[in-house]
C-alpha cells in the first residue's frame, strides 16, 4: 500500500508541474541522414576526442570508458583481447569490464570462429536513441528527419534498379557485377539497414512525445480535479 501511495504522489508532482525528463529544444532544421547515422553508433562526444592517427587517449578517460567506447562502437563482433588492445588495457581488465557491460544490457555476447565476442545490444541502444531523439528534437524535426530517410533509401532504389533492400541484399551473391560493385553493393546494403532503424526511431520518438504530453495533460486534469474535494454541510 505504501507503494501505490509513493507512485499516486510522485504521479501528482509530474502533473503538477514536474517533467519527465524530456525537454524539447525549439527546431534547428537542417536534418543531414549521414549525421544521424554516424551520431547512432558514437554518440560519445568524450570518448571521440581520441586521436585516430596516433591511437592516444585524452589523459581523462580511464581504462574502464576506453573499452566501453571501443566495444559500443563497433560494427562486427570482437573478442576481448582485440578490444584491450585497442583500449590500452589488459585483457583481464577488459573481460571485466565487458562482463560488467553484458550485464548492464549495453553489449550482447556472441560466438563466432574467433571464439567469445562481444557486440553492442541492439535493443538497448534502439531505445537510448528513440530517447535521445526525443529529448533533442521537436517533432517538426523528427518529421523532416523521416522525409530526408525515406529520401536517400528510394535513392538507393533509383540507383541500384531495385524495389526493397532485400532485392538489394540478393543482388551482392549475383555474377553479374564485379568483386567491387559486390563490395560497393554490400555497404549500401548496410547503410541501407542503418537507415531503417533510424526511421523507425524517429516515428517511435514522435509517438513517444505525443503520449508523455497527453499523459502529463491528463494527470494534471485529475490533480486538479483532487484538489477540489466535497465539504460536510
């Protein structure tokens, strides 16, 4: 019972005022698809200041950030001794703090012929993204967002002659195109994906907005409603 009366109470407060933790900027235009998709698999801003040519880490980043970064933004699986290597740690310390990661639900493990790997979880990452966006962006943006999406995959149909992304993905195993259009046709392909997932988080993050505001509406209708109780007499 004391529960339900803490929930009641902090439901009250959100109506009365209190957000949830979204707060929406007024639109910037200017939405650029390559941008998204670079900013959904690095959102790091920290951890980018690493210097790619010389492979150094800014002095502020410990050993723990520097393989969480390296584990999250990559594409294809690693093992835990490729990610120490490349977040200069040992690969005790890096099995550590990858386990730590799988349990907190940021990565997922797989196993491959290089043996244990470690990717990003898809799911937890979907959803911090649907987030972000609607914290980042008014819907107006996230609708022009959608258009510019759609904009760029029927450009992919156009220049690939092909009606869906699985007739793009069967056409990279065909004879008839070179080891590099296959090469080329295979990263499109990827992009592709990338782009659908983007999509799909921009209309959940628009639907998300839309619920929170209606909800917030109608507990601030009820709390008002509360505050008016019947008197004796």
């Amino acid at each position: 019972m004391r529960d339900v009366l803490i929930a009641q109470h902090e439901c009250q407060n959100m109506a009365a005022g209190v957000d949830y933790g979204l707060t929406i900027p007024p639109s910037t235009g200017a939405y650029d698809p390559y941008t998204l998709m670079v900013n959904y698999y690095s959102s790091d801003a920290q951890a980018e200041r690493m210097t790619d040519q010389t492979r150094e880490w800014p002095v502020d980043i410990d050993g723990a950030e520097r393989v969480r970064h390296v584990a999250q933004t990559q594409t294809t699986p690693r093992d835990a001794e490729w990610i120490a290597e490349e977040a200069d740690v040992s690969t005790d310390t890096a099995v550590k703090c990858l386990t730590w990661l799988v349990d907190q639900w940021d990565l997922e493990v797989v196993e491959t012929t290089e043996g244990t790997c470690y990717k990003l979880d898809g799911v937890t990452h979907f959803l911090r993204t649907v987030r972000s966006l609607a914290e980042e962006h008014p819907v107006e943006d996230l609708i022009e967002g959608i258009g510019a999406l759609s904009d760029e995959i029927d450009a992919w149909k156009t220049t690939y002659e092909v009606d869906s992304l699985e007739d793009l993905r069967r056409s990279t195993d065909s004879d008839e195109f070179s080891a590099e259009e296959r090469r080329e046709r295979l990263e499109s392909v990827g992009e592709w994906e990338h782009f659908v997932q983007l999509r799909e988080a921009h209309q959940i993050a628009i639907s998300l907005q839309t619920s929170l505001a209606r909800l917030h509406t109608e507990l601030h209708i009820e709390v008002q409603g509360s505050n008016f109780l019947p008197q004796d007499g």
